[in-house]
C-alpha cells in the first residue's frame, strides 16, 4: 500500500477544481503543461468528490513519486513480477520477465494475507487504485481466479485516468524476420498452430518479399522498402489468452532456447492485429539486411480496448499528457469505445514561464556525433562553468549516454547526471536539477513505425511512417527535458539544446489539442547513382496552444549577418476576436489562460476615436488604461511653458487613474505613459513617423512598414497622431524583457528603410536615461499644438476607423542574446573551431569603397549608410584597429559623437563578425559603393570574385 505525506502541493485548490471541472465534463483527452500538475489535482479532486479514482502508467515510478504524493491512502497493484510465488521462477528463468506474466492460484501462498500484489483484495472501498498498463495487460491476459477478482475490484472506478497517455499513441514496434524457423513441441498445440499460420502467411506474401530483397540488392538507401498487409487470420482473444500461457510454460520448461522464445513472443504479437507491415531492414552498418515483418505492440492496446469497452464502460476516461498526440483522428475514441472530447488543463502557478530554452546555431545528426564531439564536451564544460549547480544531461540514446559520461570524467567534468532520452527517468517524474543540457534530440530509427502507417499506398504510407515518428521524436525530447521544470513555477530552470536549431525547438515544445504534423514540402536529393532520397518537411498544428516558455532566438552566425530577418524574432502570434481585447498588463487584467480557468472571466475592452457617450468614454478610458499603461506608479502630463508657450511634458510621480485617462480623452489633459515596466518588460513597441525638412514623404515611409509587418503577419494599429503627417505605428507584444522589444522594432524599421523614432528607445532600464525611460503620448487626444485630435485610422486609406476598434492580437517575441553583455543567457561561445572547407582571404587594410567613401566624406545615413558603418566597423576589427580609431572614422559624419561611436563599435566587436564580401556590401550598400567598383584595384587581380 502506498503510504504517502500530502504536500502543500494540496493546497492549491484552483487545480484541483480545474481538474473536477475537467472530470464533469465527461471523458477527455487532456493535453496539459508538462509538470502542471494534472495527475495530482485529479487524485485529489476525486478524493474530495468521492469519485473512485483508477490511475494507469507506463512506469512504476510515476505511480511511487507522483500518485503517493498526492493521497496517504492510494492503493498500487504491483507488477506480478513482485509475486513471491513468481519470484523463484523469475531468478530461474530472467527470460519471464519479458514475457505477459499469469497470477498463480494465490489461495495455495502461505504469504497471501499480507501480500503488497493481493493488497487491492483486501482494501476496503479504496479512492485511489494505481497500477501500470503492463499490470493491466498481464491481468487481461490472465485466465486465474485472483486477476478476475482484481479485475473485478478496479472495475468499480468511476473514474480511469490514463497517464502519460501519449505512450498509447506510439507503441514499440516488433519485427521477426520472414520465414523465421522454430521447432515447437507438439504439446503445445496452440502455439504450434500460431506458428503455422506464421508460416501461411510468409508464403502467402512470398512474391512481396522477393520484390523487396531485389529492390534492396540495387541499393536500399533513401529506398522506402515496406509494403503494409493485411492479415485475415489475425488472433481472437481466448486464443491470445492460451498462446500466452502456453509460452510461459515453455520458457519455465526450457524447452526453446531464450532467443527462440522471444522470436515466438514477437510472432504472437504480430499475428495479433490485422495490420502488418513488410519490409527491408539493414543490418551490419549496412552491408546485409533481410525482410521482416512487423506490428505494434497491439496486444496492449487490445486489452486496454477491452478493458475501456466492457469492464469499464461506465466510467469517465481521461487521456493525459504534456505531449498527447493521435497516430490517427477519432483513435483515442476508438480506444475507449466513446466519444472523447479535447481539452486543456492550465498552468495556474505560471511554471512554464520560469522555463527557458536556448537553441543552438548547428543540427546534430544521426552519422556527425564523434565529429562533434570535441565541440559537444566543449559546451558542456562551458555551460557547467557558467551556471555552477547540478545538470541533468540528455544523450541521444544509452550508447552516447554511456560514451559522454567517460568522455566527461576525463575532462574532470563533475555535477552532470547524464542520462538519455526515454529512460524511466526521462518520463513523468520530476528531476531535482534545474538545468538540463541536451545533446541533440531523440533518436528513433527512420523505419520505427513503417508497421503501425497507414494510406491507401505506399507513398502515403511512408509519408505517415515519417510523421508518426517525428510526433515521437518530439514527444520524448519535449517530456525528458521538462524534468528540470519547477511545478511550482518559483524557481527558474533552462533547458540547452546543444546541435538543435530554434525551428525544430519550437517545433518539439507546441503541443495543445488535435495536435497534428502537416507536410510543408517533401525535398528530393540524390545519392550514390542518381538515386533519389525524399526528405519531408512538416509544420506543427495545433487547435489550442498550450503556452509556450521563454524562448531565446538563434545567436546568428557571425559570418552572415545578412541572414537576419524579422522572422528570426518571432516565436508565433495571438489573434482576438472581434468583440474585444483582453490586457496584457500584469497590473490589471492577467490575459494567460494559464492564470484563469477560462478567457471569458477577463474584461473585454474596446477603443472608439470619437466618442458619442459615456459607455464609450468608459471602454475607451478602460482600454487605453489596460493597453497602453505598462506603469502605475507615474505618468507624464503635457503643460505650457508660461515663457517660451511651448508645451512639455514634465513626469507626474503619481498613479495613473482611468478618471484622468478620461479627461485626457476629451481633452482637459494631455498624458503620456513610461513604457518600461519596474520589472524591465513591455508589451508593445511603436514607430513615430514624422516628415521633417522635406525628407521622404511620412505616408510612403508608413507603407513601407506597413508592407514590411504585412509581409511577417504582423498585427499593427496605426495613428494618426495630431501633428501634421504624423503618425504613429503600435505594435502589440506578449510581456516580454524591453531589449528583445528593442531589437525587433528596428529590425522591422531596417528592413523597411526607414529612419525614425522607435519605443523602446533604449535596450534596459540601466541605460543613460535612469529608471524612467521614455514617455509616449497616450493615443486618442487633443493635440495642443495642433488643435486636433489623434485617432486611429485605416492603414491603406488613411481615414479615421469607425466604431468599436479592435485589438489587433500580440506578437510574442522571442527571448534574444545580447552579446554585448557577458552572461547573456545564450548558448556559450566555445574555443573548438573547425577549419571551413574553403579559406577566405581578405585583405589587411580598409576595402577601397570603404576608404574612398571616407576620404570623400559620404554622408553614411539612411539603412545603406549604417550597413556600410557596420562593415567598416567590422574590417576595422580584423585589420588590428584599436576601437578608439575605428570609432573615429567617422569622425566626419555631420552626427558624429565620440563615445556613441565607440559604443556602437564595441558592440559589433562583440560579435565576432568576418569581413564583408562584395557581393554582401553591393546589395546591403549598394548606392554608396558601387560608383567605385569600376576603379577598385581588387577587381583588376584576375581570378578572384567577391571579396573585399
């Protein structure tokens, strides 16, 4: 009997009625924050309703560390393999524990009064009952009095709760190979009939497995070689229940040697389902193989299927985990035999927001792992230094686990406990380390789950193979690397990705419901004689988002800075619906789902231009309030200098009120707002486009950055803000740290060539201008130099917007390394450097554009112009420069100040760029550099191309 303390976890009774309501509402797929506490706020809401609860899990240990915790009264069903009475057998013959074990007749055990396996017997009306899905398959196949008595006593759940549910989605697959010879005694008459009917279906598909071993002869790599069959003569379930005890007959009788009885095993289980598949399987590195067939583990899903469907068909079956997923839709229904419907359960105490992730800027490979070796150890030891506390780290599998551990001790590397994906501690259980370093994603064989595909031909078949097991690859790396998560959502954890870019990181980490991988495009390259090997490429789905951690982008490659993008700081988008907006602002409204048990409890807020009553000054007032004021404590307020009339604003260290929002709103005051929050965050980011001393015109300049936030899917209100052609472009972010907001404005600003000013105007509160920051005018007022009023207006039109004003939804941006700081989070630079393939040389003075434009005084403005500051910049690194002389290189520009100069060229040093090539200074800087191409010497040297 488990004997557990209930913690303060108990204490918080919003999960647990987030789970009683998740119950009421009948049977669910329950997809839910790893580490939210799902499983214990079930246990403790039925405990609370009186609902006899009935938890399944893969592990024993999920059962001891998580279920204990949660009741002192909780009955586990061990695994028979804890039966006194097996237990002699099992030290005989290990082989047993591989097999479905039988109860014996436990009425002949002197020790069956006080026997932990017979415990659930002798409870009297227990709440919580626990086994494993193992411990339930044995007892389904079990044909003895006291697994039917069990059987009989779990039946009386009101409630089956299927933890870490997404294992039923994926099952191991077991292959044998075609005409597998055994020599089975006669007395086993049931067996021997299996394997006739093995034999059958071998020579039944005979000419199948000759196309496939002559298809392999010509070169079986980037072949999809598996055909999917259909077995008519598959196994009923009283024939399994005797095939099953025969075997252990047989394995106790030593009859079959231990790798025949385990070949026997997998052909029981193929010939279990009615679907197979067929096909070639390599061997020795490659250079032999042979035709297998192979299945499911199917037998474990039949007698779940048969429990769900018939002893426990009243029940409320709840399927649950932090990365559910269907290998196909409606299969979770199929499996419980009625209608399940989706949901998601919250992350109430916010543990997924002290979770962050650090991607890498290279992949990890199956075939480059000793390659990169030395670079792998080489982090490891970096990130080991840096955070100074223990590590959980992630192999790829139990042979590289095993492969770093030693590597690691050589290097004297301590503190890292180093295991591998899909281990029992990998799944469902909470690791006490808070930093977790992984080495590449998990790895499952590419032809892991041909046998359990499906379409209506080969190509579809191969095509589902691929995303069934791109769905298990992230399902075992997403679940290993949240043990270091904090349930409590107190203290911060990180997760490394070392040789894992950000697009297969937030792939792995989206998981919500009717979770699905769709085929983006399907790449073709050739190998070997011109053979062709298809690569397909997915994007993830999701119909409700579970909320994602902090994410920091890609330190992009130094070498190619041209490859920024917008893109690279985007993690994905919060779209509204048009009845209203919820607030962002941590002060007023909370806008997670994972802080409310539903969106709907949040006050929805709408914005109107001109207001025709009180209703709309009230939601006005409420909206700019919950929109736009990051800061409570302080505002500004506009006034008239009585000397100069100039109007000013001067900073006000009192709370803003929504009643003075009111009178800002008709015009009695003119507020602006601090948008930097105490906590060094902000939740949007705006451009304010004027036209000044006959530059480009504003309006061409807003459809640029119109074009550019188009161009990403970039939700914009744009606002016409009172002065003449002027204008203010917002955009709307999820909480995030002020520099990420920093970065992502002016990466939209260069990319649209466009100069002007841009909030946050600078990268922390720690910057020059002290706590404060920089003030923006509230929108939607009365302009006091002007005499008119700001309003919102229509991006394409330019005319004012008309009614309700609806928010245009959130981007949440990614968590973004500041290189110019040491310890910015990132993924540690590392001494190991590999020689590329191709030297690059470049010569050892300034390039001649570079210089002529200096000694003709250039005016280096505009998007072009701070390309070419930045590539002098970086020359003037690699040519030995002191940064006090690159700085003063431009010493001639109309704008130049000493110390900003220096500021900015430390900062790019920073980065550790390479020079330029020509191609790259042409099309970033091509007006300022290409009048000197035809006198450059450079191009005068014969041979060479594209390099300064």
């Amino acid at each position: 009997m488990m004997q557990g303390k209930i913690t303060d976890f108990s204490c918080d009774q919003r999960r647990v009625r987030a789970a009683e309501e998740i119950i009421e509402s009948g049977s669910c797929a329950v997809s839910k924050p790893i580490r939210a506490g799902m499983t214990t706020s079930t246990v403790m809401a039925c405990e609370q309703r009186g609902w006899p609860l009935l938890v399944l899990a893969p592990t024993r240990r999920i059962l001891q560390e998580t279920v204990a915790k949660a009741s002192s009264g909780a009955v586990r069903i061990p695994g028979n393999s804890e039966c006194p009475l097996i237990e002699p057998d099992l030290k005989k013959n290990p082989i047993l524990r591989q097999l479905p074990l039988n109860l014996p007749d436990c009425r002949k055990c002197s020790a069956s009064e006080r026997c932990e396996v017979l415990a659930i017997l002798r409870a009297d009306d227990p709440s919580v009952m626990a086994l494993t899905y193992a411990k339930l398959e044995a007892l389904m196949l079990s044909r003895g009095k006291t697994a039917k008595d069990v059987l009989a006593k779990i039946s009386r759940a009101e409630v089956v709760m299927m933890d870490e549910g997404h294992v039923l989605s994926l099952p191991p697959a077991v292959s044998v190979r075609a005409f597998a010879l055994l020599k089975i005694p006669d007395k086993y008459k049931m067996l021997n009939k299996i394997y006739q009917i093995w034999l059958d279906f071998c020579q039944s598909n005979v000419q199948t497995i000759q196309e496939l071993m002559e298809l392999a002869e010509s070169g079986h790599a980037g072949q999809h070689l598996s055909r999917s069959i259909f077995n008519p003569s598959f196994l009923g379930w009283r024939d399994l229940k005797k095939a099953w005890a025969q075997l252990r007959k047989l394995a106790v009788a030593h009859e079959l040697v231990d790798d025949d009885v385990l070949m026997l095993r997998d052909i029981i289980t193929i010939l279990s389902t009615s679907q197979v598949s067929i096909g070639y399987i390599s061997e020795h590195e490659g250079e032999s193989g042979g035709v297998y067939v192979s299945a499911g583990q199917i037998r474990q899903y039949r007698a779940l299927n048969e429990f769900l469907t018939v002893h426990v068909n009243h029940t409320r079956g709840l399927f649950v985990s932090g990365t559910l997923f269907e290998p196909r839709p409606g299969y979770f229904s199929e499996l419980a035999g009625k209608e399940i419907k989706n949901v998601i359960f919250p992350d109430l105490r916010g543990a997924t927001e002290k979770l962050t992730l650090i991607p890498d800027r290279w992949t990890l490979g199956n075939t480059n792992f000793a390659e990169k070796l030395p670079l792998i150890l080489e982090t490891i030891k970096a990130i080991a230094d840096r955070e100074k506390q223990p590590i959980y780290l992630l192999a790829p599998n139990s042979h590289k686990a095993a492969w770093l551990t030693e590597e690691l001790s050589k290097l004297g590397v301590k503190g890292i406990f180093v295991d591998y994906y899909r281990s029992d501690h990998s799944l469902g259980v909470e690791r006490k380390e808070r930093v977790c370093i992984t080495v590449g994603m998990a790895e499952i064989p590419a032809n892991a789950c041909d046998a359990l595909a499906r379409g209506k031909d080969s190509e579809e078949r191969w095509l589902d193979s691929r995303r069934l097991r791109r769905q298990g690859v992230d399902a075992a790396t997403w679940q290993a690397v949240n043990r270091v998560r904090d349930p409590d959502g107190i203290v911060e954890s990180k997760v490394y990705f070392i040789g894992c870019r950000l697009d297969r990181i937030l792939q792995a980490a989206t998981w919500g419901t009717n979770r699905e991988l769709v085929v983006k495009k399907i790449k073709e390259s050739k190998w070997g004689e011109g053979k062709l090997i298809k690569t397909p490429y997915f994007e993830v789905r999701v119909d409700d988002k579970i909320e994602l951690p902090r994410i920091y982008g890609e330190q992009k490659n130094a070498k190619k800075p041209e490859r920024r993008s917008v893109k690279d700081f985007i993690e994905g988008f919060e779209l509204y619906n048009s009845s209203g907006i919820n607030s962002e602002n941590h002060d007023i409204f909370p806008i997670h789902y994972s802080r409310e048990n539903s969106r709907e409890n949040v006050a929805k807020l709408r914005i109107y231009n001109f207001q025709k009553n009180e209703f709309e000054r009230n939601s006005t007032s409420e909206a700019l309030y919950s929109m736009f004021v990051n800061r409570t404590d302080s505002h500004a307020q506009q006034f008239q200098n009585s000397k100069s009339g100039d109007w000013e604003f001067w900073k006000v260290p009192s709370p803003i009120t929504e009643d003075k929002i009111k009178r800002h709103i008709i015009g009695e005051v003119t507020l602006g707002t601090y948008e930097i929050a105490l906590d060094d965050t902000v939740t949007w980011c705006v451009d304010d486009i004027d036209s000044h001393n006959g530059e480009t015109d504003a309006r061409e300049k807003v459809a640029r950055l119109v074009s550019t936030c188009r161009s990403y899917r970039i939700p914009f209100l744009l606002e016409s803000s009172g002065s003449v052609d002027s204008y203010h472009l917002w955009i709307f972010l999820s909480r995030t740290r002020t520099y990420n907001a920093f970065r992502f404005i002016r990466q939209i600003n260069s990319e649209s060539g466009v100069e002007c000013e841009a909030w946050p105007k600078q990268k922390s509160l720690k910057d020059k201008n002290g706590k404060y920051g920089n003030l923006v005018k509230l929108p939607v007022c009365y302009h006091n130099k002007s005499k008119s009023r700001s309003a919102f207006i229509d991006a394409d039109t330019f005319e004012p917007l008309e009614g309700p004003i609806s928010h245009p939804g959130l981007v949440h941006l990614l968590e973004i390394p500041d290189l110019s700081e040491s310890g910015s989070g990132g993924m540690p630079r590392v001494s190991v450097r590999y020689e590329p393939k191709v030297k690059v040389h470049f010569s050892k003075s300034l390039d001649y554009c570079m210089q002529r434009a200096l000694d003709d005084k250039v005016p280096l403005e505009g998007s072009e112009g701070h390309h070419l500051r930045l590539a002098m910049a970086i020359k003037a690194q690699y040519i030995g420069l002191t940064a006090d002389e690159a700085a003063r290189l431009f010493q001639n520009q109309k704008d130049y100040d000493h110390k900003f100069s220096l500021d900015k060229v430390q900062e790019t040093w920073n980065y550790s760029y390479s020079p330029w090539p020509c191609e790259t200074l042409r099309d970033r800087c091509g007006r300022l550099v290409t009048s000197y191409c035809p006198s450059c010497p450079f191009n005068q040297v014969k041979g060479v191309k594209g390099e300064a």
